[in-house]
C-alpha cells in the first residue's frame, strides 16, 4: 500500500524558470532528470497546457531513456528505461484514494523514479514539487516549490 495520500495545499516558492519555447521547457527538464536517483519522486502541477508532459519529454531525455513521452492521462502510468527508470504517472482522473493504491508507486518507486502529473492531489512530504504556469504563447513559467533532497 502506498504511503501517499490524496491532497489539496500550498507550498512557497524556491526558485523561477522562465522559457519561451517548448524547447526549452524541455531543456530545463532534461537538466533537472540528470539529478534524479531511484526513489525520487517528483509532483507536477499546473492547468491543462501549462507544460507538463513537455517538460516531462525533457526529464526522460536527462535519464538517458529513448523511449517517445506521451500523457498517460488514460493509462495513468507509462514506464521509460534509462539510465534511472522513469515512471510518468497522470492522476487527472484519479479521484478517491483508493485508486491511488492500484498505481503500485511505492513499487514504482523502489525501481527507478517517478514524475507525477496533477501531483497537488497527492501528499509526498519528500517530493520534489515544481508548478508550471502557461504565461501565453509559448511562454512558460517553471516554479520549484520543493527541490530534490539531494
């Protein structure tokens, strides 16, 4: 059973990225999954548009996988092999808890790392938690709200 819990909250801002292309939402992705480790997990917030899945082809291209990134908004959950594993997971349809325990994360996370698309409805006190915003056009800003532990 999985330790992380449906939610709703805040958490302050770290830092600001601003990127003008969906290139580089992409490259500060893919910076980003050069730090990840097995057992990081990362929460994804923002409106539809805002970026997520762009961002998330960047992170897979940091873990050295190969593999094409697409939403898994009616799969849920999409494993990419790299150098860490990268589990992308979309939980815009998830609505009671009890769902949460059928995505195996703690299995997911004992075998690589996981991005969590609408990652606010989820408590992971260790997560890292990074908020895209759609500025207009192909402008995006990327807010870490929690870094990477290490």
């Amino acid at each position: 059973m999985c330790r992380c819990r449906l939610r709703r909250a805040a958490t302050t801002t770290l830092r600001d990225e601003v990127t003008h292309s969906p290139a580089e939402t992409e490259a500060f992705g893919e910076r980003f999954g050069k730090r990840l480790r097995v057992g990081d997990m990362v929460l994804l917030t923002g409106e539809l548009g805002a970026g997520k899945t762009t961002f998330v082809r960047g992170v897979a291209r940091g873990t050295a996988s190969v593999a094409p990134v697409a939403s898994p908004t009616f799969q849920l959950v999409r494993v990419y092999p790299g150098k860490v594993q990268l589990a992308h997971i979309d939980l815009y349809r998830i609505e009671t808890p009890s769902e949460l325990g059928d995505l195996g994360l703690d299995e997911l996370l004992d075998q690589g790392a996981v991005v969590v698309e609408w990652g606010d409805r989820l408590d992971a006190s260790d997560a890292a938690v990074i908020e895209l915003e759609h500025l207009g056009g192909e402008r995006r800003v990327i807010r870490t709200k929690r870094d990477l532990s290490h």
